[in-house]
C-alpha cells in the first residue's frame, strides 16, 4: 500500500544567534491536519454508561477537534565532541 511520508531535511543554519539557554538558534515546524488515531476524526468517544445506554464525550486526546499537529523543535548547539582547540 503507498503511504506519503513527510521528511525533514537538515541543513546548516544561514543565521545564528546566541541564546542563554546555551543553544545557538532554534527553529520550529509545525505541521496540522493529521487525524485523531483515538477517535478516527470524530471529535468524541463513545462508551458505556452506567446502566448500558452509550454516552458520548469529547475526545481526551485531540480535545474534541479530531485533528492533532505536530511541532518538531531543532535546537543548534556546539559540538564539543569536534573540539579542535
């Protein structure tokens, strides 16, 4: 079965700067539109109540919107394993 991949490609960064954290620059993705895996994209769950009657609720994991994205965060950094002084 085809399947589509999204990949990221990693790339010296064209501009640096320095932050307190120690890191060299930070760069964010994010990427939306992927569909819930706990409720398929509904939005809600459905279970049993109590008494056997189905109930619905908001979708724990995707909090009722069905959808989920994803935030890849790359933080630059010395290498202190390539020292050369």
């Amino acid at each position: 079965m085809s399947k589509v991949k999204n990949i990221i490609v990693l790339d010296d960064p064209e501009f640096l700067r320095y932050s307190q954290d120690g890191t060299v620059s930070r760069e964010m993705i994010e990427r939306r539109g992927f569909t819930c895996p706990h409720c398929h994209g509904a939005g809600q769950v459905v279970t049993d109540g109590p008494s056997g009657e189905l109930i619905k609720a908001q979708c724990p994991i995707c909090l009722g919107f069905g959808t989920l994205k994803a935030r890849v965060v790359i933080e630059w950094m010395p290498d202190e394993r390539n020292a050369k002084y």
